[in-house]
C-alpha cells in the first residue's frame, strides 16, 4: 500500500510539471469576467510591466463563449498603451464558428478561442504597458453597434515568447 502512495505521488509530480512546462512560453496571461455580458462602453483593461526588450513576442486575444453567443465573428478594437505614450489602435475581425455553425474554441460548454493579435512584437520601453479590448459588435443596418453583447463569458490578453 505504501509504495501504491509514493507512485500516486511521483506521478502527481510528473504530471505537474509537465504541465508546467508545455507553458513554459507563457510570459503574461490574465482574463477578465465580463459577466452577463459584453458592454460596449466597457473596455477591458490589462496592465504588464516591461518584459525582456531584447526578446521577440507573440500577443493574443482569449475569448471564452457560451452557445448564447449569437455570431459567426467577433468585432474588437484593440489598443496598445506604451509606457512613453504612444497608442496602437488595431480594430480586428476574427472568425468564431466554421460556416456551417460550429464553433472553432476548444471545450465543452464553454468554448475558448485563442485569437492571434501581433506576432514578432518587441517592447522597447521601460514601464507599465496598458492593453484595452473593448467589444465592437453590430447588426447589419444598425451603425451604433451592440450596446451590451450575449455569450462571451470572458476576455484575456497572452503574451507568449516567440
């Protein structure tokens, strides 16, 4: 029984660090709850401070949905806030279900997209760096856009090593 313990224990530990190291690129990763759902006066705002500015970086958009998300694509505006105060603004299109209604994430209940926003990117000041993703989603004909937005549970930003 005793040595059935301490083989339940190593392999908790290898599983452990396996995981640990199949993400061994991640340098920043935090999600924000939007709740109920999406407004679109509502940015989301993630704060990093300045990783390596010798290093290369890949950045991404993490999207979590419900079936009640009612689209094919998902409309954001992106802003990149550098530390000396310049802004990057990108207002990206990125597709969430296949033509035929599927969706693309990975998960069961809640699908989970991860949405390329920037490869190959460098971060050459020092500082606290500011990304804003705010929701820009609308119905054809209706040019004010979707004032509070159903289905996406949750929104995160990545930086990955490249």
């Amino acid at each position: 029984m005793q040595s059935l313990n301490k083989y339940a224990f190593l392999l908790g530990i290898l599983s452990t660090l396996l995981f640990i190291s199949c993400d061994g690129n991640r340098v920043y990763d935090q999600y924000t709850s939007v709740g109920t759902s999406w407004d679109k006066d509502a940015p989301l705002i993630f704060k990093f401070q300045q990783p390596d500015s010798t290093n290369n970086y890949n950045l991404f958009v993490n999207v979590r949905n419900t079936n009640e998300y009612e689209f094919r694509n998902l409309f954001l505006i992106v802003n990149m806030n550098f530390p000396n105060g310049n802004v990057v603004s990108d207002t990206l299109e990125y597709e969430m279900a296949a033509p035929d209604g599927k969706w693309l994430g990975t998960g069961m209940t809640t699908k989970e997209s991860k949405l390329w926003y920037k490869e190959n990117v460098r971060f050459p000041f020092e500082g606290t760096y500011e990304v804003t993703i705010q929701q820009a989603m609308r119905k054809i004909n209706e040019p004010q856009g979707i004032q509070s937005l159903k289905g996406i549970t949750e929104v995160g930003f990545r930086i990955e090593k490249k």
